[in-house]
C-alpha cells in the first residue's frame, strides 16, 4: 500500500523536487515489481481514499512522462473526473476493506499523506497489524526549526508521532541521515525494526529535440558567463549570501549572472526584498520558478559551476545532478554534501563569504583561460 498523497498533489507540478523525484521513483519500483498487488492510499480533502491499482499507476506513469522522459503528458478531464469519483468511493471502500493484515505492508517516501492527519494510522490499522515503511529524507524541522515556518516543527513532530507508534523500518538517503535518525530514535525510544539506507543515484537523461521556453532560450542566448542555484527559495538555502556577493561583483564592475531555479519559498523577506527592490543587481540576476527538467539541464549545463551554499541538507539532489552532467560545483562544507559530492567538488563554510567570491572569481578565470586556449 503505497501513500500516493503527495505525488497527486503534486500532479501540475512541471518541477519536481528532491522528496518528489524519490517519492515518484520507489513508487514506480512497487508498482512494476507488485503489480496488482500495490494498492495506493491518498489522504486528501475528502478524507482517506484507497485508490485502484489503474488510477495509481496511472498518476505514476504521468508524472514519469513529465519529470523524467519530458513528455508534455496532460490527464484528460475524463482522467481527472473519475479520479475524483474514485477518490468519493475510496473514502467508503477503505473503511470498509478487510485486506488490511500482517500481509499488508504499508510505504511512504514524502512526509506527507496519513501521517500528516491526526488517527489516519489508527482508523487505517487499529490493530496495529500491517508493516510500515517510512523514507526519511531528513529532519531538518526538529534540528534546525530556524530555518522552517513556525508551524512545521509541530507538524513534522505529529508526523513523526503518527508514524512511529508501532514497530517500524526505516529507509534514508544518506548515511548523515541515518545517524541523526539513529540518535532521534533512541531519544524518542521510536521500535525500529531495520534502519537501510538508500543513495539515489541518478544518470542525465538525452535532453530532448524540444525548443526550451523563449525566456530560457533568451538567457542561453547571452554570452556572458553564469553560476546557477537549484532549489526551493527558503531560508536554509544561503541565497542572501549569494545575493549580497552579486551586489559586490556589481560594484567591482565585474559581475557575471546569477541564475536562480527554483519557487519562491517561506520566511524570505530579506531575500526577496533585494530580489524585488535592489536595482543594483537586477541586470545580472535571473529568476526561474517552474522550469521543465530539460530546461534545467540545459542552464546547469552551460553554467561555470551549481552554487550549493546551504546550511543544512539531507542529501542534495542538485549535487547529483551536476555530477551527472559533469558540472563544476562550489558546495557547502557539511556532511550530507562531503557524502555525495563527485571530486573537484569545492567546499566552503556556508558563511565563508570571502572564500565564495574568491571561489567564484577563480572559477570565471579558469574558464576564461580555457576559451582563450581554444
């Protein structure tokens, strides 16, 4: 029983994010090795749905066409109408379904679905009969709440509850991951059964023979070299430490551009008031909330290097995409990062300020090197 909450939330989605790449993935691996025999659950406004196995895999196979073979796939309002009705009749089918049992073994991979509703486990399972497998990505709310809207803390320590009050297997991204699970766990005296970690590993996709929007093929057009940052705009990410370099690069007269892919996040005024209102950098930054995953290959593979100056991650997938495409990369210096990163890699103290821009200036003068040479 695979929770399908956050992926069919996430259905109009032309992005995807880390948690949305490995939810899709270990749901597309059930689907192909169980068949019949995955079940998908939705908890959404309608209440808790059991979905059939065709409409699941069909949300699956969608969003695989879109994030990962850059497919323009649509659901077809007949698609999206029985959709509903089956998330209506679900809501009486899972109460009244008996093939919850030792058999069943429930999955999630996203912090999201039954977890995130107070008695969805107990109603689901009020026996406590049915395995549980729960994919950890982090936990960033409980260790740096700073950096989280204030809510998210609460909500993620109720998940958490929701989750672990039976005997449980724990899967994580890195090995980072694992050990603060570890300590969370004796701490919360959580009955973990197995703890495994699993490292996604991707490989670039061909991108495909399609013309990237006109805004993207503008800025590819430009000659003038650029960095670019992947990722949600939030606190934790470091953007103002890349904004307040790019202002002085400005005024060195030396100002190469910055493109920044990614959603504007929470908790962001300072960085969106210079992205909004600071003149001085406005020509040299570019913006790039809902990209295709082909259009991001394509910016991260003529860009000098991916900047990744963040203060806390749990794996770091646009490190692995840069890898991927053989991408240089200046990256925070903490674990999660020193984990996965290809060499070469550059690690820097997430406020080493100093040592960014000189990163940085080094990284334009050995490109500048290469094309001359050429």
């Amino acid at each position: 029983m695979f929770d399908i909450s956050r992926l069919l939330r996430s259905r109009n989605r032309r992005f995807a994010t880390g948690i949305d790449r490995i939810d899709l993935a270990i749901g597309l691996d059930l689907a192909e090795r169980f068949g019949t025999n995955c079940h998908f659950v939705h908890a959404g406004s309608l209440g808790t749905s059991l979905l059939p196995m065709a409409i699941g895999k069909a949300i699956l196979d969608f969003l695989d066409a879109r994030w990962n073979r850059q497919e323009t796939a649509d659901l077809s309002r007949a698609t999206e109408a029985r959709l509903v009705l089956e998330l209506v009749l679900g809501s009486v089918t899972l109460r009244k379904n008996s093939c919850i049992g030792p058999d069943m073994t429930y999955v999630v991979a996203s912090h999201s679905g039954l977890g995130k509703r107070p008695g969805s486990m107990e109603r689901l399972d009020p026996q406590k009969r049915m395995r549980r497998i729960v994919y950890l990505h982090d936990i960033i709310p409980l260790e740096f709440p700073e950096y989280q809207r204030p809510a998210t803390r609460a909500e993620f320590s109720g998940y958490l509850d929701e989750m672990f009050d039976t005997p449980v297997k724990i899967i994580c991204n890195s090995d980072d991951t694992a050990n603060r699970i570890r300590v969370l766990a004796e701490r919360q005296r959580w009955r973990v059964e197995d703890l495994t970690v699993l490292k996604p590993q991707l490989v670039a996709n061909p991108v495909p023979a399609i013309e990237p929007r006109s805004e993207v093929l503008k800025f590819l057009c430009d000659e003038r070299p650029f960095f670019t940052i992947v990722g949600t705009i939030e606190p934790r990410k470091n953007h103002l430490l890349l904004l307040n370099l790019w202002r002085e690069f400005v005024s060195a007269g030396e100002a190469p551009r910055l493109c920044i892919i990614g959603k504007r996040g929470w908790e962001n005024a300072s960085v969106l008031d210079m992205l909004d209102r600071c003149e001085a950098i406005r020509e040299c930054i570019t913006e790039f909330g809902d990209l295709a995953d082909y259009e991001v290959q394509l910016l991260m593979k003529d860009s000098e290097a991916l900047l990744f100056p963040s203060f806390a991650e749990g794996l770091g997938i646009p490190i692995l995409e840069a890898a991927a495409l053989g991408v240089n990369c200046i990256a925070s210096d903490i674990p999660a990062f020193r984990e996965v990163a290809p060499p070469g890699t550059i690690f820097l103290h997430p406020l080493d300020g100093l040592g960014w821009k000189r990163e940085i200036y080094s990284c334009l003068s050995r490109d500048a090197q290469h094309r001359r040479a050429m």
